[in-house]
C-alpha cells in the first residue's frame, strides 16, 4: 500500500516531459501489476531467505563441528550451485523485465480500446484492436512460460549437483566408518544435519524466480520514485497579480526535435489586455501558453510576471494567478459540486459555487440533474454534452477568480447554441483579466485587443483583426480562406 501511494505521489508531481515519454498503460502497470510483485518479493522471498539461511548455516556449522573433512567434501558442490543460480538468475530477471513491459503495452492497448470505444466500433476497428490486444497478450504469456521454465529448472538442477555431491560424501563417510574414523553416532547425526539440508535448499533455490521477478519490479517502480520531481526552485511568492506578462526573447524546444517549440519570442501583455494566438498547426501556440505556468521551461529566455521572472516565482504561487480553460475538458468521477470546486478550492461556499455556475450559464442543466449539484457526473462527464462539459470547466475558471486567464480552444467543436452560451460566458470571464486565447476559428477572436500570429515557432505579425486584414499576409490568407469554406454551405444552399 505504502508502495502504490509512493508511486502515486510522484506522478502527482512529475514534469511534463516525463509524461511526453511515457504511455498511460505502463505507468498504470506501474501502479498495480509491478508495485504487487516487489510486494511478493518483499513478504513471502525474505520470509524464506531470513528463515531458510539461518537454518542451512546452522546446520553447515553442526557438520563442521561433527567433522570438517565431511563438510568440506559437501561443500565441493557449492560453487556449482552457485553458478546455476546466477545463471538462471539473469535469465528471470531479463524475462520479467520483458514481462513487465509486454504488461505495460496490454494496459496500455486496454486503457485506448475503453477511452476510445465509441470510435473503435464506429469505424469497426474491433478486429484491429482485438489483435493489437492479442498480441500484446500473447507476448506477455511467452515471457511468463519463459520465466517459468527457468525459474522450475534451478531447483531441480541444484538438487542434482547436490545429490552427485551426497553420493561423494556416502563414500567418503563410509570408508571412514568402516576404518573407525568415525563413530556411529556421529555418523547418523552428520547425515541426519545433511538431510535436513535439502528442504531449506530447496525452498532457497525455488525462491528465486519470484526473487527476480520481485528485483525487477524494484528497478521499474523505484526507477519512477528517483525520477526527478518539476523543478520548483523558486522562493518569491506573490500577491494577486494585475496580469502583466512579459516574454524576453523566450526559446523553447521539445526533445529529439519534435516540432511545436518557439524561438525568440519577446511580446508584451498589458493588464486587462486580450491576446489570441493564431497559425497554422505546430506553430507554437499551445507551447508558448504551456511555457506560462512553467508545465515546462524555458530554454534561454525570461518570462515576466509583474516585473519578476517567473522562475523565481513557488509553483504555487505562480499557478494560483491563472486560470485554464481548454478544449480538453477534465470532469472527474465526482459531483457537481466538487468538479466545480476542485483541489484548492475545495472549500468554498457553496453560494461561491452557485454563483460560479450561473456565471457560466451552467445552472440551467444543472438544476436539471437527478440530484442537481450533489449529481455525480461519472468518469469523464459521460451523459454531459461537451457544451455542457465546457461550461463546468468555465465554472471552475470563475471560481477560481485568477487575474490571468488562458482560453486553449474552448469553443471548437460545438453546435451553436452551446457556443453561444459559452462565449456569453467567457465574455463575462474575461472582464478585468490578462486573456490569452488560443483558437482556429478566427471568427471567435475577431474582438481581441491584438492577434499575435504564429508560424514555426515565431511571431510573425502582431496587431488588431483590421490591421492584419489590411496587410494581407498569413493571418489575411487564413481568414479568407475559413470565410470562404464558411460561406460554401451557404452559396450551395441558395443555388437549391
């Protein structure tokens, strides 16, 4: 227990480019498959290791004090044992590591096949998936036969070397009765010891594969515990900001260079001010507002806010100035109510909560809920239209009450009622408050106080909609082409 919720804690708290790199199935398999087999290794293995060691030394020390010439003639078969359970012992480590990573990939394939179920079987993709899923499975299941015939080979193996071993010593033990070398007394008790031997032997042995498999799981699950946590080296905090931002020739690229970084970037955000980004895809946008409440950090370059780099600023600190509204809206398996109010603001009051909800005109279908506020919405919203998602993700926004707020795409993709009801919203939202938005609509951000166009990473031209349609470049040739697919259905409407 004390295991998962280590593990737990640190995805809590991990960068975002360790994310970037990892897959949701391995990092779940991290959590419950790996975490119970360094439990297995830590309970039952050291059981039989304390237990079955201390018996085996004890009874070598009664047959080197019964006679030591015996003992070392038995002892002749140690090395060989030895070197059959290092042999097989790498084996099974190398075979769980492949185990736990085929396990990864089922999980993984699994968690895409139930998030994505309503396209699975919309474009009939059940087969493809079923395989995929086959094989993840398949593989996972020769690695565990692979595992088990090593780890069943050891013990029978060692037995072996040490019965040729015991053949050896009845020789030996028996020329010296026979020469009265020894006593029979001594003769019974020193093979009664010997005898006793294999039963802890055996269990030692035997115990080395789920040993391995244990070690194994160690490296993956410890690994994740020392990977190292989000920077927060920061120490200034800061008061309610008035939201004015600043980029100081600002650069920022992604590992083994994937597109979307920026370069140069140097711009001004007055207070109140409302800023959209716009371009073409892998220009930049979500990284320059990603770079903002450091989910990553800058290459070379400052951030502002208020006049202090915002690296000097706690995480906290930082984070409690901005809101976030995006197109990925999260709704946990929680009410109303707490989805609303989530992490710090779980206190509020709830006429707070109330009063955020009207603001985002999210009360009316709220009030329609079997159990209104107190309605658990289920994993990810289900039975909530994205509109209606949206505006509960505004509601946090409002609650929160952050002088600086990001708009990621919050009105793509909807029908136009809801976008009405959220861009009535977001009106609302903005006022008094640094906004930036990022959208592809441009119809959506025609009223913004400036338009920062961005291509490969740069800002290639900066002023108000007007301005950039009189100077006809990139944001115009964008425009004109949205207004003429949007006018399409219109022209084909009216020739019918």
């Amino acid at each position: 227990m004390d295991l998962r919720v280590a593990v737990f804690d640190k995805l809590t708290c991990l960068p975002a480019r360790y994310f970037d790199r990892t897959t949701t199935g391995s990092l779940i398999s991290k959590v419950t498959f790996d975490a119970g087999q360094v439990a297995e290794a830590g309970t039952h293995v050291l059981t039989v290791l304390i237990r079955d060691s201390l018996a085996i030394i004890g009874l070598l020390a009664w047959m080197v004090y019964l006679n030591w010439k015996l003992t070392l003639v038995f002892l002749v078969a140690a090395p060989f044992v030895v070197a059959v359970v290092r042999y097989f012992s790498s084996r099974l480590r190398r075979m769980s590591k492949n185990l736990q990573t085929s396990m990864g990939e089922v999980t993984h394939v699994l968690d895409e096949t139930i998030s994505g179920q309503r396209i699975v079987r919309t474009f009939g993709g059940q087969e493809q998936e079923r395989q995929r899923f086959t094989s993840g499975v398949n593989r996972a299941r020769q690695f565990q036969v692979k595992f088990a015939s090593a780890a069943h080979a050891v013990a029978p193996i060692a037995q072996f070397v040490t019965a040729v071993a015991l053949a050896v010593l009845l020789y030996v033990a028996g020329r010296q009765f026979v020469e009265g070398e020894i006593s029979p007394g001594t003769f019974m008790s020193f093979f009664a010891a010997m005898a006793m031997l294999f039963s802890p032997l055996k269990r030692l042995t035997s115990v080395n594969g789920p040993l391995q498999r244990g070690l194994a799981a160690a490296d993956s699950v410890f690994g994740m515990i020392d990977e190292p946590e989000e920077a927060d080296e920061g120490t200034q905090t800061l008061a309610r900001c008035s939201g004015h931002l600043e980029f100081k020739d600002v650069s920022f690229s992604y590992e083994k260079g994937n597109s979307g970084g920026v370069e140069s970037l140097s711009f001004v955000i007055q207070p109140g001010e409302t800023i959209a980004l716009v371009g073409p895809s892998g220009g930049g946008k979500s990284t320059l507002v990603n770079l903002i409440p450091r989910f990553y950090v800058p290459d070379s370059g400052q951030i502002l806010l208020e006049g202090v780099d915002t690296k000097t600023l706690t995480l906290a600190s930082l984070r409690k100035q901005i809101g976030l509204v995006s197109q990925d809206v999260v709704i946990f398996n929680d009410t109303v109510r707490n989805n609303i109010a989530y992490g710090a603001l779980a206190g509020a009051d709830d006429s707070d909560v109330v009063k955020a909800a009207e603001a985002a005109h999210a009360r009316e279908f709220i009030d329609e809920l079997p159990r209104g506020f107190d309605t658990v919405l289920g994993q990810r919203g289900v039975g909530l239209s994205g509109g209606q998602r949206q505006r509960i993700a505004i509601a946090r926004a409002f609650l929160k009450d952050a002088p600086l707020l990001i708009l990621d795409e919050a009105t793509s993709s909807l029908d136009s009622e809801s976008e009405r009801h959220i861009q009535e919203a977001l009106e609302v939202l903005r006022r008094g408050r640094t906004t930036i938005v990022i959208a592809h609509r441009l119809s959506t951000i025609e009223w913004a106080d400036r338009i920062l166009v961005m291509s490969g990473g740069r800002i290639v031209e900066s002023g108000t909609h007007e301005k950039l349609l009189r100077i006809n470049n990139l944001y115009a040739g964008l425009y004109h082409i949205q207004f003429a697919r949007q006018s399409e259905p219109l022209s084909a409407a009216g020739a019918e």
